[in-house]
C-alpha cells in the first residue's frame, strides 16, 4: 500500500516504542509497525519514508510495508 500525500505532507509524527503514528493535516493517523524501538522518523526529498532506531539502525520505507536497510 503507497503512502498517501496527505500523510506525505505531514511531519508531524508520535513515537510509541515500536509503533509509529503519522498524523495528517485533518487528524487522521496512519498506524505502521516498525518492529524496533523509533528514536525518530522524516520524509526523504524523493517521498520515503526514512526511519532510525533507538540503536541506530536506518530503514527507507517505499510503502507501508516494503523497506530496505540503509
């Protein structure tokens, strides 16, 4: 499943151990399960999502369910 613009748009993100929200202009939440403890998330320029953990690992998500390990 692609990410939708409206969340694309959005940097406004709660963390909740391994979870990860992604909260749109209108309220509405994208649930993901990263399965790591997130010390943080953001957009890349090229619309992926790039994901670190608490123990430094880097994840660049395409969709909601396909990534790649940087």
């Amino acid at each position: 499943m692609e990410f939708t613009e409206n969340f694309k748009k959005s940097n406004n993100f709660r963390i909740e151990g391994q979870m990860l929200y992604i909260i749109d202009e209108n309220g509405k939440e994208l649930e993901l399960f990263v399965g790591f403890d997130v010390l943080t998330a953001r957009w890349s320029e090229e619309g992926r999502l790039i994901v670190v953990s608490t123990g430094g690992n880097v994840r660049s998500y395409e969709n909601e369910t396909e990534y790649i390990s940087i």
